[in-house]
C-alpha cells in the first residue's frame, strides 16, 4: 500500500484520540477545572449547543493558555464570558471563579496587558457573586505585590479586610484570617526594613527614638494581624516564622515558644516537619538543655529522616549519656543514607565510619547488626558496587575512602567497593588506606573471629 | 407597624438585655434600645403571618413592573410572524423570487392561523381576535406611517398593501383595552397570551416554535421549487444570512418580551437537519397542503442537477456525472412521482434531496473504487504512472491526489467550523428575563459581559476574523494551477472504466453493500452505522460529504444504504435466502 494510504490510517487514528477525548469532557486534564465541568449536570435534558459552545470553549482557552497563545486565549475568553448569562444556575456560579483563574492568567501573561487592565479585571471579578470577593482579593493584592506595589496590596488587602456580608462573612473566616495574615506580613516587611535602618542609627539619635516607636507600632499591628491565622489548623510557616522573629526581638521569649510549640504539637494541624525546625532553631537559640533539643529533633526525624538536621541529631545523640540515644545515634546515621540525594553526603558518611567503630569497639555488635540485616539485602548495589566505586574515587576520594571503611565493616573485605579502593594506589594516600585495612581486619562484623 | 409585628418575639438582647424588638427590611429582628441586629429572622418565628407579606409584595413588585415594560400589546404568533417576516425578508436578499414571500409562505401561515383557529376562523382561540399587526419596523422601511393597530387588517407579508386575500372570516383588531385586559393574564410576558400559549396544548394542533418557522420557510422553498436545499438553507441559517437565534432582538422596541415569551422565542440550540425534515413534514400535513408542484428534470432539486453540483462541490471529475446518472435512473430516484412532495399522501414523506443525491455519488464511488482501503488505492497507482508518462492528455483521475487535496481542505474548514462554534455568542443585546425580580440582575449581568468583552477585545489577535461570509451554494473553490487546491473537474476516468461493446463499465466488477439486511418492518433503524466496522476511505468520504451537509454520518450512511437497496433489489431478496454474502460480483 502506499504512504498515503497509510497517511489516512495515521489520520485516523489521530482523529480518534481526539474524538476520544472530546468525549471524555476535554482535551486536557484540569482537576479544579473537570470538577466543575463534572458537577454540573444537564438534568436529563439534551445539552444545548449554547453549553456545547461554552465548553469548547473552555477547553479551546485551556488549550491556548498551555501552548501559551494569548492573544489566541484572549479570543476565546471573549466568546466564554457568555456562560455568565447560561440559564443553568449551576454554571453560572462556578462560572465566574473560572473565568477569574483564566482570566488572570491571560492578563498576567499577554503581551499587551498591563497593570491597569489586571486591575479593572480583578475589580469587575471581586464583585460578581458574593463568595469571590475575598478570594479575588487576595489573589489581586498577590498580583500586585508580585509587580512590587506593596502599598496597593496593603490598600487592597485592608478593603478585603473589612469587608462583611451577612452570614456569608463567616462561612469565609478562615480566608479573612488569611487576608489579615497577608497584610500582616507585608507589615512584617516594613518592620523588619525599619529595624534594619535602626541598626544602623546609633542609640542616642533622636531619630532613633522615633524610628523604634513606629517599629513598636508596626509590630503591634502585625501580631495581630498574624495571631488569628495561626490559631487556625493549617501550614503557615512563613507567618509563624515573621511573628516568631517579632516576638524574640521585642523579648517575649514565651509568646514566641507558645507558637511554636502550639505550631509544632497541635494535633489539629498537619504534620509539618518545618514546624519542628522552627521550633528546634528557636529552643537552641535559647539554649534549652540537650534532652529537650533531642525529643524535638525525634519528631522531625519521624516525619523526615533525610533532614539535614539528622546529622546534628546525631551528634547531639552521641553526646548524650543515655544508652538508648547512643543505639538512636546509629539509627539515624543509617537513616540518612537511606536515601538516594544524601549518597554523597561526605560527613554522613565519616560519621557512619567513626561510630561504627566506636560502637563495635564499645560492644555493640547487636546494634549494627540489627541495622545492618534489614539493610543488607540492598545497600551491596545501593551504595557499594564496582561503579560507585569507581565513580566515587574518580569524583571524590575522600568519600570513596569512608565508603570504603564502612563498606569493609559491613561487607568484610572480599566486598567489591573496598577491594576497588584498596586496589589503587595512591601515594598520598597509601597511609590512610593502609588504616582502612586494619580497622576493617579489627572491625569487620563478617567472621569477627578471624 | 414594624414594631407591631415584632412582639412575638420574646427573647433578651444579647447586646443589652432590653426586650424591645423591630424589624428590619430584610425581616429580621433588631433592638431598638441598641440596634443590634439578631440572625433570626421573622420566617423561623412566625409562619403564619409570612403569606400574606409575600403576596403583597409581589403585587407591589409587579404593578411596579408592568408601569415599566408597557410596550404594545402583541400575540404570540404575532411574534412568530414578525420572525418569518424577517426570514422570508432574507430569502429575497438571498435572490429567492419575491413570489416566496408575498405568496407562498403568506398563505402557508395565514392557513396556519386558521387550520390552529388562531385567526381568519369563525372561534378564535380565546375568543379574543387576533390577526395579522401591522409591523412597524418594516413598514418604516417603505417610509410609510408606522401604525399600531390599525384599523384595517394588513399582513405584513405583503408589500403593496393590497388584500391577497378576501379577508372575510377576518375580524378587524380592535384595540384592546387595557381595564377588560386583566393584569393576571398577563402577568408573566410581554405578550397578551404567552403565559397561556406556553400552556396550551391542543390535540391535533401543531404549535408554532422557533425551529418550525425554517420548517415554514423550507416549505415554500419546495413549493417554488427555489434551488436551496434543507442542508443550505440551515448553513445559511448558521452563518447568520437568515434570521432565527435571537430573532427576536429585531422585534419593534415596543414589542416587549420577558417571562415566559423567553421559552418561546430564546433559542439556544442550531436547528439539525433530522429535526427540521420531520417538522416540515408535520407542518404540511397539519395545514393539509395539497401535492407539491413536480420536481422534473429540469428542477435544481432533481437529482441530476443536485449530482452535478455536489460533484463540483467535492472537486470530483465531470465525467462521473454520467454514472451518477445511470445510478439515478436504475434505481428510480428520479421519478417525478418519487420526487414531488405529496403531504396528502397515505404514508407522507419527502426526498431527502440533497442526502439522497450526495448518497448516488458514493455510490457510485463505491462502483468505481470500491472503496476496500486497496482498490483504489492500486488504481491511483495505474493513473499516477499514467499521468507522469502522458503529461500532455488530460489526466486520469488520481484517487490518491484528491484524498490529498480534500482531506487538507477539509480538515481546514473543518476547523475554521469548529472555532467559529466555539466562538458563537448566543445570548441577544436584549436579555431576556423571567420575571421582573430577574429583570435587573439580567440587565446587570449583559452589561458586564459586554464590559468584560470590551476589556478583552482589545487583547484579541489582532489579525481580524474573517468577516461574514458571502452566502453561496458552494462552500469550497476549486482552482486549476493551484496546487493545494487542485481542481479535479476536467480529469478523466479512463483507467477505471473500460468498453464493453458499446457502453463503458467499470474495471472494478466488486462492491460491497453498506447494510446487509433491513429490517422488514418499518422501523427506522435501517442501518446503525459503527463506523469501525467500514473502510477508511468509506469513512473519509461519508465524513467528508456528512459535514458539508451538516449531518450526522449514520444519517448519510443510512441513505446510502437505501439507494442500494434500490439498486441491488434482486441481490438483496436473494442475500435473504442465502444469508451472508458480502462480496458479490455485478455488472453494470
């Protein structure tokens, strides 16, 4: 058969997958969006081609706004303004939170537009249907500090703030909450360029006085625009942190532990490993005793066992008096190098290789072992086959001479990454390879008797 | 009196402890003492006193409302008229003879209003006389006085003004008062009766809609015998040549409508061939029209003359018109009985004149190529090599080059189709409204389309969308030199046909039949067309003429299915008794 012939097959088939996806709703996969289109229901009755239109058209802007054709979307936006007079009272209402997500996009995009275009654009959506205003809002003074106008986010944000519509107001405390917090946080930013600019006055400036009392006045405002929010279930680490930094530079030591504490062990809040970061910094900060430090650092290490902060943990385990904190220590260690990204984590590494010595100098063949069987099914390919061997001493000796020791503990000296290092001579090294050998003869859990 | 209807309530303040309770706008309770605002309303409290409130409020709302959309009084089918009006108005820009208007379809609708007792009878429906209204707009095209009701009953349709018809039986408007009009009748719509015409349900009587008017409109095309088909007809709807969305936003300014006049007259939905076929029907027989004037060989809807056109239309080659014609003759499909519309006879129906035509020419594509995904594909092989060795003769026709130059054109306009739908606006400048608690919101709601329409405009690409389309029959252009739009009409089908004596037949002595069986019965699915289950080229080309038609394939599919029944009669009382088989040799 010919190319041509066969060009209709491809055709086809092509035409197929377009027709299977015109029915499947659209030609792309937007959840927020799909569930709109899902829910609303055409009741039995045959569609009109007045919602054949109105969705086509929807997916044609989609479609545009993905290749990023926006005059193209703009074209289509044009003819899907419409679905605001759709007698299906169904889309209608969802309809305006559709087009404000698209439209922005578009206007934030287009070649064209600007700011005054964007502005009259959110002005006309925060109005349509009373339960978009806030959203809207926020979403505006987003816009707006994104370009760098702080204070029309702040003016935007304080008229969100006081908006109020009946019963529907509190339905939507949470997102009123979150408008304070924003405009908190832009106060938060003057705050903070204020204390910069005070750090540089000295103290017996007059100026000084009345720079530190518009700071203090600052402040005020902000905690209270930060306090409701964080009272609230949810992740909100940039407000928590900006509130934390307020409450520690005006002294209050035990408001700022509050909120993190309440951050961090809330059960009603969603596990958040960087509120126990925050916590843990803060409480080392202040210089809260080791016992302390460890419980916290337990918990990130539950949610987090990768976090760089396993490595102080770590160390903090080790100077610790307990035994089981000693067992934990090795725990950890094993832990970290689990996981792919921290393979060449060099101290990791030196600490896996110091403290496995020490333990088994220590007697605690046990404890390694313990590790060591769930782990030594993969670890061989993992972390010490010929090519990592060879990879590491060509990339960085120093990490390939760890391995290497840890590699000989574990695996005894017939194992491939150490005999590879072992293998290449290396003047400068000569010496520390030939401590590796010994301390892998003293210490290898493989025939210890030997 | 508010703080009469608040003694009910009993409970403390919140605020201040004090009981002494008002009401607000809204119904709900407030303290006097410190204006607090509770969030219980008087509904939860007391249920009993809420009717009464509700009821006047609506009076008060709608007495407000009737003050402000007093325009004329009008009918329904006035409404119906001034839309027709404005179609047949259409059809004569088009170039459709001025007799359509002034003649065929006036007198199709004024049956209409006497056959459905709505005028030029002896009991009106309602009693109350409803006739044919001067209409404003279109007499002030003519510079004459525009005149509400006048005294004299003077259709529209007709220009000159003169009678068409004795008028008789027609009662002369009167000018309905406004007191006998009771404010309930209409309390719902701009028109005197659209609450009750959206109710009305008459056994036997076929009600006017929007998508009949076409149905009307095709009617008196038949009857004149115009050469515009149903398929063009509804294209020409589609790209906005004939009015029929929105129709109603050309109505006089004093003809409002709101309320249930929006059920009736907004249309939201493209009128589909399948749908405006069987109403045309439906409408010939209610208005008990006799036989159609015949359609010979000489009528633009014969299919000869519909072959030919649709032949150029697809850029297929002249000389296929002769087998077109055999295919018309063998089966009989262009008989002037077959063909001429007789609603009055037992079983009414109608060609199909341009399906049945685009039909005969796949089947005679089938004939030629047989359409297997190989034949004609080996055959554009023969003509290819042909051509390439013969540059002076005048080429054979290559299957192969057409499906390239059709399937790109095709594809093209197939897209510029769909953008253009998906472009559509469909709601009028004129929001129509339910009821005049809407009426603000609906206002409100256009001007802020229009607003965000404005803002975006600007942003639109600024090539500028290919402006209305000149109506035309024709919907491609076939150019010779061209080369992506190569013209096909002047190659020839040596190489396919062949001499047998002293007529030509095809070299291709297979066929294949779309249906295999039909149901004896009269059942309607003839044929269920799984597209699937055929070859791609039979696709390509059902695909191809289904959307210049603006059908559905199966639809398509299906006709094609009966001229073979027509054509193999004896094959198929044959395939009866011996039950599969596909394959059959023919000759031609």
């Amino acid at each position: 058969m010919s190319d041509f012939s066969e060009e209709l097959i491809r055709s086809k088939t092509e035409d197929d997958q377009e027709e299977s996806c015109v029915l499947s709703g659209t030609g792309m996969y937007f959840p927020w969006l799909q569930k709109h289109i899902d829910t609303v229901e055409t009741g039995g009755k045959k569609e009109k081609d007045f919602a054949q239109t109105t969705s086509a058209c929807l997916n044609r802007i989609q479609e545009a706004l993905l290749k990023h054709q926006w005059p193209q979307a703009a074209g289509y936006m044009h003819s899907y303004f419409q679905i605001l007079e759709d007698s299906d009272s169904h889309k209608r209402q969802a309809a305006p939170e559709i087009i404000w997500k698209l439209g922005s996009e578009i206007l934030f995009y287009h070649p064209k537009s600007n700011m005054e275009t964007f502005n009259t654009f959110a002005d006309r959506m925060k109005n349509m249907g009373v339960m978009n205003y806030l959203k809207i809002s926020l979403q505006h003074a987003l816009y707006l500090l994104h370009h760098g106008m702080l204070e029309d986010a702040n003016r935007n944000l304080s008229r969100a703030e006081t908006w109020r519509y009946g019963e529907k107001s509190s339905s939507q405390e949470v997102l009123i909450n979150l408008i304070q917090a924003y405009k908190g946080l832009l106060q938060y930013y003057t705050w903070s360029k204020k204390k910069m600019e005070l750090s540089n006055l000295d103290e017996d400036d007059y100026a000084y006085n009345t720079a530190s009392q518009t700071m203090l006045n600052h402040s005020w405002k902000t905690s209270v625009n930060l306090g409701a929010l964080i009272q609230t279930p949810g992740v909100w680490d940039p407000f928590v942190k900006s509130y934390v930094e307020m409450l520690e530079f005006y002294g209050d030591q035990d408001g700022a532990r509050e909120v993190l504490t309440n951050y961090a062990y809330d059960e009603k809040f969603p596990s958040n490993p960087n509120a126990h970061v925050y916590l843990y910094n803060f409480l080392k900060r202040e210089k809260a005793p080791r016992e302390k430090l460890i419980s916290v650092l337990k918990i990130l290490y539950q949610i987090v066992p990768s976090h760089k902060l396993m490595l102080e943990f770590h160390r903090l385990l080790k100077k610790s008096e307990k035994k089981d904190h000693h067992k934990l220590g090795l725990e950890v260690l094993f832990g970290v190098l689990d996981f792919a990204g921290c393979t060449k984590n060099i101290t990791a590494w030196k600490y896996l290789a110091k403290y496995l010595r020490q333990t088994l100098m220590g007697n605690h063949l046990a404890w390694v072992q313990e590790e060591w069987n769930s782990r030594k099914t993969w670890w061989p390919s993992f972390h010490f086959s010929s090519f990592w061997a060879k990879s590491d001493w060509k990339e960085d000796i120093a990490l390939a001479c760890e391995k290497a020791l840890v590699a000989g503990i574990l695996l005894g000296k017939g194992c491939r990454y150490f005999r590879y290092i072992c293998k290449q001579d290396h003047q400068v090294l000569r010496k520390k390879i030939r401590r590796i050998r010994k301390s892998v003869k003293k210490h290898s859990i493989v025939n210890p008797g030997l | 009196m508010d703080l009469e209807e608040a003694k009910e309530f009993k409970e403390r303040c919140t605020q201040c402890a004090a009981v002494s309770w008002g009401l607000t706008d809204e119904g709900k309770y407030y303290c006097t003492s410190c204006h607090n605002v509770t969030e219980r309303s008087k509904e939860v409290i007391n249920t009993g006193a809420i009717p009464n409130t509700k009821i006047q409020a609506i009076n008060r709302g709608l007495k407000r409302k009737r003050k402000l959309e007093r325009g004329w009084d009008w009918y329904v089918c006035e409404g119906f008229q001034h839309i027709l009006y404005q179609q047949a108005e259409a059809l004569k820009t088009l170039g459709v003879g001025p007799e359509l208007k002034n003649e065929v379809l006036h007198n199709f609708w004024k049956r209409y209003l006497q056959k459905s007792k709505q005028a030029y009878c002896k009991n009106p429906v309602c009693r109350r006389k409803v006739t044919v209204l001067e209409d404003n707009q279109s007499h002030s095209d003519w510079d004459s006085e525009p005149e509400l009701l006048s005294d004299f009953s003077c259709p529209s349709f007709v220009e000159s003004g003169t009678e068409p018809q004795p008028d008789g039986l027609a009662q002369k408007p009167f000018p309905i008062s406004k007191a006998s009009q009771s404010e309930t009748a209409s309390i719902c719509s701009g028109s005197l009766d659209g609450v009750e015409y959206s109710l009305r349900k008459e056994k036997g009587i076929v009600k006017m809609t929007v998508p009949r008017t076409l149905a009307f409109c095709y009617l008196s095309l038949l009857w004149q015998r115009e050469t515009v088909t149903l398929s063009e007809l509804l294209r020409f709807v589609e790209e906005g040549h004939i009015p029929y969305i929105n129709a109603f936003q050309h109505f006089p300014e004093e003809m409002k409508l709101y309320g249930r006049d929006k059920g009736i007259f907004a249309i939201e939905s493209w009128p589909t061939y399948e749908d405006i076929y069987k109403k045309m029907i439906e409408i010939a027989k209610f208005l008990d029209l006799p036989r159609f004037p015949d359609i010979t060989e000489d009528c633009y809807l014969h299919p000869n003359i519909l072959c030919m056109k649709y032949l150029m239309e697809v850029n297929l080659p002249d000389e296929m018109n002769d087998l077109t014609c055999q295919v018309v003759k063998m089966t009989g499909v262009g008989e002037v009985d077959f063909l001429t519309f007789d609603p009055i006879a037992n079983m009414a129906k109608t060609v199909k004149y341009d399906v049945q035509a685009v039909a005969v020419i796949v089947v005679v594509l089938k004939l030629l190529f047989l359409l297997d995904d190989n034949l004609e594909w080996s055959l554009s092989n023969t003509a290819e090599k042909y051509n390439e060795n013969n540059k002076e003769d005048k080429p054979w026709f290559d299957f192969r080059k057409w499906y390239q130059v059709m399937k790109k054109s095709i594809d093209e306009k197939k897209q510029e189709w769909e953008e253009a739908r998906a472009k559509y606006l469909w709601k009028s400048e004129k929001p129509l409204y339910h009821s005049s608690i809407d009426r603000a919101v609906a206002f409100k709601r256009r001007e802020m389309v229009v607003d965000l329409q404005k803002q975006f405009s600007t942003l639109v690409d600024s090539t500028p969308t290919v402006g209305r389309k000149k109506p035309s029959s024709f919907q491609f252009n076939w150019a010779e030199g061209d080369a992506a739009r190569t013209c096909f009409h002047g190659h020839s089908l040596q190489g396919i046909l062949k001499n047998k004596g002293q007529s030509l037949t095809t070299k291709n002595s297979l066929y294949w039949l779309s249906t295999q069986k039909f149901c004896r019965s009269y059942c309607k699915h003839v044929t269920t067309y799984e597209e699937s289950n055929f070859s791609l080229s039979y696709q390509f080309i059902i695909n191809l003429f289904a959307f210049l038609l603006r059908i559905k394939t199966s639809f398509l599919h299906e006709e094609v299915s009966l001229i073979e029944k027509r054509l193999f009669k004896t094959k198929y009382s044959k395939t009866k008794k011996k039950s599969s088989r596909s394959r059959k040799g023919r000759k031609y």
